[in-house]
C-alpha cells in the first residue's frame, strides 16, 4: 500500500542527509540520473530570466542545470513536504551563492502556484502524491501562454519481467515506492490537460520524461 503522507516526511526525514549519495548509486545499476535530469530540464526549453517552480524539489539536485536554463534573472521555486530535504536544498543554495531560489516547505497538493509562472519541473516526485492529476490541472492553469510542464519519473513498462519488477521495487522502496504506485500515470494527464504533449521512455521503459506545452 502506498505510504501516507506523514509517512512520506518521515521516509524523506530519514534520508535527507545522504539523499544525493544514494541517488548517486543507481549508476551502478546503469541508471543515468544526471543524463535524465538534464533531458528532463532541456524538455522545459527555459529561457534566461523565466520562473520555473519545481514540485518536490527535495535536496535540489535540478537546481545547477535548472541555473543554467534561466541565468541569475530567472527565478526557481522550489517546493517540497519534508523540511529536512529543504533544509539540504537551503544548503546548496548558499554553497552557490544564488539568489534567485525560494524554497516552500508545501504540500504540493495544496500548493497555490505564482503568477506568470513559464515552467513546472517535477522529478521523481509527482508519482508520490495520490492526487498527482489534481496538480498537473492545476500548473496547466497556472502556466502562462507557451509555459511548459515536464515530468522526470518512475514507471511500470508493460510485460516487464516479474524478476525485474522486484529488483526495481527493491531498489526504490527506500524513497517511498510501492506496486500500487504503478497505477499512477501522471503522463495521461499531461496529455489530458495539454494541448501539445510527448513522452519520451528511458533506462528500459523505466524512466518517462513526459512534456505538455500550454495553449
Ligand atoms: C525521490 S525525492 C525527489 C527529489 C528531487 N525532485 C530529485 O529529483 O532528486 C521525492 C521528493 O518528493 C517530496 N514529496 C513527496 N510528496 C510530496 C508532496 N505531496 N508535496 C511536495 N513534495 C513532496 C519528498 O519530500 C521528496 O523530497
């Protein structure tokens, strides 16, 4: 059963302080998080001096290519539900010296998005809130004209070998992952709630980069 949401800041909590090693250690297993973040942020087609607001931005690990996209007179928002992830991203914040970084300690759920809002980044996040459909209607309604909303996640890929499953699900579980989290396609609802939308699939089917462009 998916966790709850208390239990996904106790889970988050827990792994603040090692959080970017961890992730780091997929590469052993051929996972190639820094190549997906930067597919995933190229997706957003920022220009320099846009706001981009990130949904469960965690430790920030988008931050550095996110900087890149927008330069010093763009804006991220970064929003999450654990203090302790924010904390890290706080961190990062000050080690570089940005000063275009808000952080929100928000539920992204209940998140009321900025005016003129031009992008919506969310990596290996969104799956985690049950009402994932319910956001992504809501950044379509925030963007303005051409914004872009894009979705870096976890997927079930059809016909994967049950031996597969469990290794992935093993190799998750310890950021809040569960089956019945498979049920979740935030990608259908950037189809639904963009007029212009693709899905890019990587890592064996595993990973989507899903994009919708604002009418
Ligand atoms: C696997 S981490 C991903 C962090 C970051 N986006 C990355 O790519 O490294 C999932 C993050 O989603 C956050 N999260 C989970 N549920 C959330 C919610 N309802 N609202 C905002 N953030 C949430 C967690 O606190 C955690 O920081």
């Amino acid at each position: 059963m998916a966790f709850s949401k208390q239990e996904v800041i106790e889970i988050y909590r827990r792994r603040a302080g090692w959080y970017d090693v961890s992730a780091n250690l997929y590469y052993l297993i051929g996972f190639r998080e820094a190549a997906y973040r930067k597919k995933a942020v190229a997706a957003l087609r920022l220009q320099p001096g846009e706001t981009v607001v990130e949904l469960g931005c965690g430790t920030g690990l988008n931050f550095s290519y996110l900087q890149e996209a927008i330069g010093p007179t763009g804006r991220i928002v970064g929003v999450d539900l654990t203090d302790q992830m924010l904390k890290a991203a706080q961190g990062r914040v000050l080690r570089n010296g940005w000063s275009n970084v808000e952080l929100v300690c928000a539920d992204a759920s209940l998140y009321e998005f900025p005016q003129r809002v031009d992008g919506v980044l969310s990596t290996f996040a969104l799956t985690l809130l049950p009402d994932y459909d319910a956001v992504i209607r809501r950044g379509s309604n925030a963007l303005s004209q051409g914004g872009r909303f894009v979705i870096l996640d976890f997927r079930k890929p059809e016909n994967t070998p049950e031996w597969l499953l469990k290794l992935m699900l093993l190799i998750t579980k310890p950021f809040g992952v569960t089956l019945d989290l498979a049920e979740r396609h935030p990608w259908e609802s950037v189809a639904r709630y963009f007029s212009a939308s693709e899905m890019r699939e990587h890592f064996m089917g595993f990973v989507y980069v899903a994009r919708g462009e604002a009418a």
